[in-house]
C-alpha cells in the first residue's frame, strides 16, 4: 500500500513539475484573464537550447489576454528613446500575440506612449524571430512596463530581451503617433 501511494505522489510530483512554469525573478504574472494561461520559465525550449519565458492557454476558448511583464521606473530614460528587442517563437496562436511596451505618467490613467505590435502581430506557428518595439520617454513619466502577450489560444515564447537607449535616427512603433498632416483622403494609397 505505501509503495502505490509513494507512486502516486512521485508521478503527480512530476506531472506537475513538467506542466506547471516557475514565474521568473523579477517577472509577475498579469492581463485580462491571467488565470487562463500557465506562464513562467520553461527549460530547454530557448532561442539557443536554455531557458525561455512562455505562456501558454490552459482554456480552449479565451475571451482576454494574459502578459508575463515587469515594470521599471523611467527616471534614467527621461527624455530619451528606448528600444525592447526579443525574440518570439509560437504555436497554434488563434488570435494573436506580441512584446509590448507603455511609458506611464502617475496618477493618469492615460499612457504616454504604447506599442503591443497588434498592427504586426504574431499569429499561428513560427519558428524564432527578431521583434523590437521603440518608444520616447517623455519628461513626466514615471514608469516603463514592458513584457509579451498572449491574446486568446496558442502557446508562446520568448528569449533573449534587451532594453537600451537609442538615438532619435531609430524610428518610433507608437500605435498612438499622430501624421504630419492629413494624408490618403481619396483612399488610393
């Protein structure tokens, strides 16, 4: 009797350990419907062999999004250009997914500056590829919140981040920015 009970608990130590993702330091879990999504460090599926962050639907049909994210304050970055680069592998992503980033000011509900790559989003399967949100800091920020998201079904993951400061030369992928002028009103472009 004891040999069968140590069996099951040894294999429903494992099935957990092989199903179940550790949150990476310094990374908290957050979204709409986090808690249809199992997200954290899962070994040997990065970019080059280790480690990569993922996140992945545990419901069939998800009406939300989950975000495995961190948030920093901006003061360093006060008035500069920022870039988070990353890489995004993908499986089965019905609706869509993506890094994404927002420069906040305290006590506004508004963002300074957004980019979620929902105008160039990873769908379906891929293999590894490059991704990179820019963004301006402005003078009254307080904190940068940056991370990847899954929106709906599918599995991602990502590896291999790096956040640094960039000259105003590298373009902006604000969702927000405005035109120069009005532009396209015959709709032929």
């Amino acid at each position: 009797m004891k040999t069968v009970i140590l069996r099951s608990c040894l294999l429903m130590a494992v099935t957990i350990s092989l199903f179940s993702f550790e949150i990476p330091a310094g990374w908290f879990v957050a979204g709409s419907q986090p808690k249809k999504y199992e997200m954290g460090i899962e070994a040997g599926a990065g970019q080059t062999g280790k480690k990569a962050a993922t996140i992945k639907s545990i419901d069939s049909n998800i009406d939300g999004f989950g975000t495995l994210m961190q948030a920093s304050s901006a003061q360093q970055y006060l008035g500069k250009r920022v870039r988070l680069t990353g890489y995004i592998k993908s499986k089965d992503v019905k609706s869509w997914a993506g890094l994404w980033m927002r420069v906040d000011q305290a006590g506004s509900h508004k963002s300074l500056a957004f980019d979620n790559m929902s105008n160039r989003a990873v769908k379906g399967t891929t293999d590894w590829k490059k991704y990179e949100i820019v963004l301006d800091v402005p003078a009254q920020a307080t904190n940068i919140a940056y991370g990847a998201l899954l929106s709906s079904t599918g599995q991602i993951w990502f590896d291999n981040l790096s956040f640094e400061v960039v000259d105003a030369s590298v373009p902006t992928t604000d969702l927000r920015q405005m035109t120069a002028m009005p532009t396209n009103l015959n709709f032929e472009e």
